[in-house]
C-alpha cells in the first residue's frame, strides 16, 4: 500500500512539471517579439516616435507611438477611443503629448440607486478606492487586497477593461462572498 501511495506521489509531481512545462512554452509562444531599445521607438522612415501609455476608460489601454507634435486626443483615440463611462473633462485632449507621459482617464462615478445617498467616503475609513483607476499599490489599501490580489485586479482590468460595477471583483479568483463584504465599504467604480 506504502509503494502504491509513493507511486501515485511521484506520478502526481510528474503531471505537474509536464503541465507547467506546458503552460510555460505556450506563454512564451504568445509573447511578443523583443524589439532592442534602440529600434523600439523609431518608426520604419526613421521618424522619431514619441511612447505614450494610456489607461483608465480606454477601449484598449496601453502603450502607443505618436510623432512628437501629436495630442492627447490622438492618443485616446489610438487606443480606441473613450470607454462610454469615461470622464472626458478630467484630461485635456488638446495637450501636447511628451515622450513617456501616462495619460489616466477617469471614469465617471456611479450615479447612486434613488433613495441612497453618495458619501463618497466608508464610514471612519478615509475615501473609497476607484477599482477602475488604481495602481497596485492604492488597491493593497482596501482590506483583504494584498500585492498579489492587487496584481489579480489589474490583470483583470487590462483583459476584460474597466469594471462597470463593483460586485464584478467577485468574478477575480480568491475573492468570495465574505471577502468582497469587507472591501465593499471601501471601493467604488
């Protein structure tokens, strides 16, 4: 019975390095192609390009290259314009654009429920946290949300977009039922 257990424990340990070879061959088969620094931002005809990365409710946040007399507006747009919840007011699109500026556009803030007041704060807590617009680091301040959770969030953001509402954390992995209650007070879209 003893030999028949080790066996399984070793059969077990084998489909596990064999299925994170796996995982990790088809990971680096999805990767892009590392460009060199130097040919990164410069584009075909030579031109000089400026690097951009826009966040926050963007269609397709992420890093673009602009010629240097470009706008914000260009650089929205490029990412695939405003998501319908963005807040258009809270960035100048007239801007000129600067080599490796972030541009964040903010979304809106809920329009609360008829017969439910908006205090913008959590009781005795200090202000919500927009989950939507958040660095890893702002998120580790809501109970529960450590680094890696944190990392779980913006993962999610970057590959489904900006949460349209707040019980949406639910659908991250490790957060359940109990622990969304205990972030609740703290967050907001």
């Amino acid at each position: 019975m003893v030999m028949f257990k080790k066996s399984m424990l070793v059969l077990a340990v084998i489909l596990l390095i064999t299925a994170a070879m796996t995982y990790w061959q088809a990971e680096e088969d999805n990767a892009p192609e590392m460009v060199p620094a130097s040919e990164q931002f410069t584009a075909h005809n030579g031109a000089e390009q400026y690097a951009v990365y826009v966040c926050g409710a963007v269609k397709n946040p992420g890093v673009v290259l602009l010629s240097p007399n470009s706008r914000v507006g260009e650089a929205v747009n490029s990412c695939g314009g405003l998501l319908p919840n963005a807040n258009a007011e809270s960035i100048n699109m007239a801007e000129g654009i600067k080599d490796g500026m972030q541009i964040t556009v903010k979304a809106r803030a809920a329009v609360p429920a008829a017969g439910i007041a908006a205090t913008g704060t959590a009781e005795g807590t200090g202000d919500k946290i927009n989950i939507n617009t958040a660095g890893a680091e702002e998120l580790t301040k809501i109970p529960g949300i450590g680094k890696t959770m944190a990392q779980r969030i913006l993962d999610y953001r970057t590959q489904n977009g900006p949460f349209t509402a707040v019980e949406e954390l639910k659908k991250i992995k490790g957060i359940g039922k109990s622990k969304y209650e205990k972030m609740a007070p703290r967050i907001t879209i």
